[in-house]
C-alpha cells in the first residue's frame, strides 16, 4: 500500500485531475492548467528525490496525467499504474528523457512529452561558462583569494590557456552543442571541429560565413571541419564539450582509452548526462595529468561524485544547473504542462519540437497542441497544421 504523499491544490473542483511531482517555477503553467480545468495537484514533499512509491502515491486511483523530473524513474510500474488511473500524458520538465522507459509509455498508450528548445541556449551558455572557469582557473583563482593567500601580482600565478585561435571540439552537435560552438566560435575566433551522427549544415554555414567576416576584415578566418569519428576530435581539440543524448550508444564514450587520447593540456566539458563519461577513469586521467582540466555539470552517480573527484583542483564541478536561468525553467515548466494538458484536451503535436516559442509567448494564448511528444509516431498522434 503506498504511503500518502503532501500536496497543495489548485483549483479543486477542475474536471481532469493532473499531478505535478514537484513546485515548479513560475505561474503561467498552473494558470493555463487551471483555465482549462484541470485540477492541479503539486506534491509538496521535503525530500529531493521521489521514489516510486511515492509517485504511485501521488498517481492514485484517478489522474489524467503527470508531470514529472528527470531524476524519477518512469518505467513500467509507473506507466502501467498512470493507465489504471485512466491517464494518457505524462511529461519530463526536461529535454532528456534517459529516465523514461518510452516503450513502456508506448505499451500502455501514454504519450511522453519533453521540453526541447526552451533550454538551448541557457544550457550552452553553462558549457561556455564551464570552459572558461576550467581555461583561466577561475574556482581555484576564487578559493585562493578568499582563502586571504594573495600577495601581490606574479608572472606565474593562475597561468591558464588562451582560447582565441584554439580548436573546440563538440560531440553531439543538436541544439545544444550547435549553440555551444556558436558561442565559443564567435566569442573566442575558435576553430571547430565537431562529431555527430548527422551532419550539422547550419551550424558548418555559420562557421564558413563567420570565417569570411573575418577574412574581409582582415583577420585570421575561423575553420570547421566534420570529424569522420569520435576519436578524432579528442585527438584534435583543445577544448570538448559534450552534448549527445545518453542512450546505449553513448553511455561512457568518454573512457580511459578515449581520455588517453586527447591532448595533455585539453579541457573536457560535459552538460549532456553523467554517465556520458567513465567518472571513475576521468579522476584517475585529473591526478596525472594536473594540466588537464574538466568542466562539469553532471555526475554518474548523480547527486553524488566518484571517489576523489571533490578532491582535484583541475575540475570545476556545478550541481546540473547548466538549464537553471529564470526564463528557460518558467518555459520548461510551460512546456511540461502544456504537454499533458495537450493530450488530456485531445490537441494534436506541434510540427516542429525545435521550435517551441509560440508556445512561451506570455502576452498570447498557446497554440492548441502539445509542444513535444517524443512517441508521437509509435502512438499515431495527429500532427498540428497551425
Ligand atoms: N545539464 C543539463 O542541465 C542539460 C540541459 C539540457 C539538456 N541536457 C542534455 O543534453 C542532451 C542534448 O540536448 P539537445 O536539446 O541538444 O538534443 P538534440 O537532440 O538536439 O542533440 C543531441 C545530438 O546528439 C547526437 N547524437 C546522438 N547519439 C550520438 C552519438 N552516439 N554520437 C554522437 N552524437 C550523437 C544527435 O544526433 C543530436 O544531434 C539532452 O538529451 C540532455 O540529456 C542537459
Ligand atoms: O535534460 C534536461 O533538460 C536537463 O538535464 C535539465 O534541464
């Protein structure tokens, strides 16, 4: 029997029952679920992570559909119990879903939304913010000043590495990792060289344009280059930065051989998922190799690191906050909700996940459409002509 879990409720008399997992930032989501009379349950609970039990909980006997965090694990008991209580849309408040069995969600018809887009550039501002607190020292820079050991300027002291006219290299060039290169290419005249499964045309257009702006003014052109694989833009780049979904394919693609091959001096940088990198190899390559420096934002074990690695001055490490501005979480909040309110109110799927900013217009009403639903196809959902 599951134990009851705390909640506050809005609008109580609302015909379609949604639950929420936790508070979320912003109003506009509970205002456009309660217009649309739904009666919004949001679980109040202290503790950080929900079990399943709790979830199950908060399901109970009736609930058209939940919204739920990515640190949850949405799986067939989950899915199966949502479909008993008669509900058929359940939405990630994140654009990853490696914690959500989709094939389970499609066994029991429940559409799966994310919140894709609303996130981009948030999360690529964290990578560069990452990449340059690992380049010019900045956590151990900060600690020595407050730490009172500053004594005055010195030719040697926080000697960090320049990243104009460097090679930056992104694994998983989607929105994020395009935005991301963007950014450091722009910002810092870096070269890119980059690896995915498909071939990212605008952002290689951005380069090339880029380069010939440069060239006209006389400047050193930046370059691009699409690698044929993984190995080589670690071999290449001076800086990586990690932007793949996590799945099978990509669990630790950064491992103890891979790590051995990139340059003594390189930055890694990771916003994508933990287990993306092998953690336990990544703090044994920190402590020899004292110039190689990392970035992160995610964790394997998450919340928790490896053994060792709170311990190495060459890491900069942030608890998954790379999507924590207050624009993009208030959006992402939308998105989830307007995901499950989508299907309860039998609304088609948006054409174009990438592009979701209808959707967070404050001063007009949403489209009539779930902004994403990752198994639309599988479950035959219409697709909005707006
Ligand atoms: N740290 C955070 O707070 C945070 C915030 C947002 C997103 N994320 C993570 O970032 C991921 C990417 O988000 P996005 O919006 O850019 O998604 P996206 O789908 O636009 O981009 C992912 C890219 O990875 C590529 N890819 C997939 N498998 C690959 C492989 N084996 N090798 C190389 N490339 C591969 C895809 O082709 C795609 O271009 C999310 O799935 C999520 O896990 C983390
Ligand atoms: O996948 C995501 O959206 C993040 O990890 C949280 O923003």
């Amino acid at each position: 029997m599951a134990k009851p879990v705390q909640i506050e409720v809005w609008n109580p008399n609302g015909k379609y029952r949604v639950v929420s997992t936790k508070s979320m930032p912003g109003t506009r989501w509970i205002n456009l679920l309660i217009e649309q009379d739904c009666r919004l349950e949001i679980c109040t609970e202290k503790k950080t992570i929900l079990s399943v039990e709790d979830i199950l909980a908060l399901i109970g006997d009736r609930c058209d559909g939940v919204i739920g965090q990515l640190t949850e694990d949405w799986g067939e008991t989950l899915f199966s119990a949502l479909s008993r209580a008669g509900g058929k849309a359940f939405s990630n408040m994140a654009v990853g879903y490696n914690n959500v069995d989709v094939e389970a969600a499609n066994k029991y018809g429940v559409a799966v939304g994310n919140t894709p887009g609303v996130l981009t550039e948030t999360t690529a501002e964290l990578a560069a913010s990452l990449s340059l607190a690992a380049a010019r020292r900045i956590v151990e820079a900060d600690e020595f000043m407050r730490a009172g050991k500053y004594e005055g300027w010195l030719p040697h002291l926080f000697v960090g590495n320049l990243l104009k006219g460097q090679t930056v290299g992104v694994i998983g060039a989607g929105r994020i990792g395009s935005a991301y290169a963007r950014m450091m290419i722009e910002g810092f005249k870096m070269n890119l060289i980059y690896y995915d499964l498909y071939q990212a045309t605008r952002l290689e257009k951005f380069v090339t344009a880029y380069g010939q702006f440069l060239k006209a003014s006389g400047e050193q052109p930046v370059t691009w280059k699409r690698a044929a694989s993984m190995e080589e833009v670690l071999r290449e780049a001076d800086v990586i930065s990690l932007h793949p979904i996590l799945d099978k394919t990509t669990y630790h693609l950064v491992n103890k051989e891979r790590l051995a091959m990139m340059k003594k001096e390189a930055i890694l940088v990771n916003c994508s998922r933990g287990p993306v990198v092998d953690e336990v190899a990544l703090v044994e390559h920190l402590r020899e190799n004292p110039m190689f420096r990392v970035g992160l934002d995610v964790f394997e074990d998450e919340p928790y690191m490896k053994p060792g690695l709170a311990d190495m001055k060459n890491a900069v490490v942030v608890p998954h906050i790379a999507s924590a501005s207050k624009w993009t979480r208030e959006g992402m909040a939308t998105l989830a909700a307007l995901n499950v309110l989508g299907k309860i109110k039998g609304y088609p799927v948006w054409g174009n996940p990438n592009s979701v900013d209808a959707f967070l217009n404050e001063n007009s009403q949403p489209p009539a459409a779930c902004p994403s639903i990752v198994n639309s196809k599988t479950l035959g959902l219409p697709v909005s002509k707006l």
